[in-house]
C-alpha cells in the first residue's frame, strides 16, 4: 500500500512538468540519441527524423546503434560489440494535449555482426514499435519506445549458437526538433 501511495505522488510530480503548449508540437526536423535494449543486448546510438508530412501524420526516421552482445567464449564471459541501422516510416496515431504525440513506427533493420561471433558481414531484417513522445519544451523530447525486431541472426561462431538483435526491443532517449 505504501508503495501504490509513493507512485501515485511521483505519477502527480511528472504531471506538472506536461504543460500544454500554447503551439502545436514540433514536426520539423529531429535530430536525438537513445539507448536500446535489443531483447538481452544493450545499446547506444542516434536518430534522425524527417519533417513530418502528409498533414503532419507521417515521417522517416533512421537510426544506428552499437551495441554490446554477451557471450562465453573458452569458459570466460565478453562482451562484443556489433552495429545496426534502421530506416522507418512513422505514422502518428494522436497528440494528447500539445505535449504527448502517440506513434507507430516499422521497417528495414541492417545488422552488422562482429566477425568474433558471426561469419555474417550484414544480415537484414525489420522492426515495428510503438512510441510516445513527451513534450517538455517547445524544442526537444523525451521518448519511450516498445516493439519488436527480428533478422534471424545467430552467433554461429559460439559453441551454442545463440541469437541476437531479435525479440522485444525497448529504446529511450531525447530528441530535439527544428522548425
């Protein structure tokens, strides 16, 4: 009970910082970084988003990340890095209140495998998500993103073989707009 009181007073606190803005939210030009979680690897990298067009309902965003894979190689855990690119359509679903935009976004996935687990120099595939952007200033956002990604990938140069960059994906980050 106590912690149900403490999350609905910090659930309270984040309300104040979503103001309504005076101005419809920003839908030119975004450049940001995030972080990722590909189902167990950890990431970092960017994005660009174009304008959105098409009565400010649909945009392009492309994205790259390195990210880390963890695995036993003779008895002793490492980690190796490996990177991706991706380039999706996004499609706004809502904007609550001109501080909250609700999208979908999908498309191609590009994994370039480290030739320390993989004998693959790319390996294409593609992801969906769902996404919702907080509004804090009239030039930059936080954004949460849940989803899915899957391109078949699997570390054939370990013993057991497993996979990576498929499953459930989660990212976060900021993001700054230009008009």
């Amino acid at each position: 009970m106590k912690i149900s009181k403490v999350l609905f007073v910090v659930f309270m606190l984040m309300q104040i910082g979503l103001i309504a803005q005076v101005d419809k939210v920003n839908t030119g030009f975004g450049i940001g970084y995030q972080l990722v979680q590909y189902q167990s690897d950890f990431g970092f990298g960017v994005n660009i988003n174009s304008p959105y067009f098409a009565n400010e309902h649909i945009g392009l965003r492309l994205k790259t990340n390195l990210m880390y894979n963890q695995n036993v190689v003779d008895g002793q855990s490492q980690w190796m890095t490996y990177s991706n690119v991706s380039l999706g359509m996004i499609g706004v679903a809502a904007v609550i209140n001109n501080s909250i935009r609700l999208y979908g976004e999908g498309g191609v996935l590009v994994v370039f495998p480290s030739s320390k687990f993989s004998n693959e120099s790319f390996v294409m595939g593609g992801y969906g998500l769902f996404g919702f952007e907080f509004f804090f200033s009239r030039s930059g956002n936080y954004f949460i993103e849940l989803g899915g990604i899957g391109a078949g990938t699997t570390a054939d140069k370990i013993e057991t073989k497993p996979i990576y960059s498929n499953g459930f994906s989660i990212s976060t980050g900021f993001r700054f707009s230009f008009k």
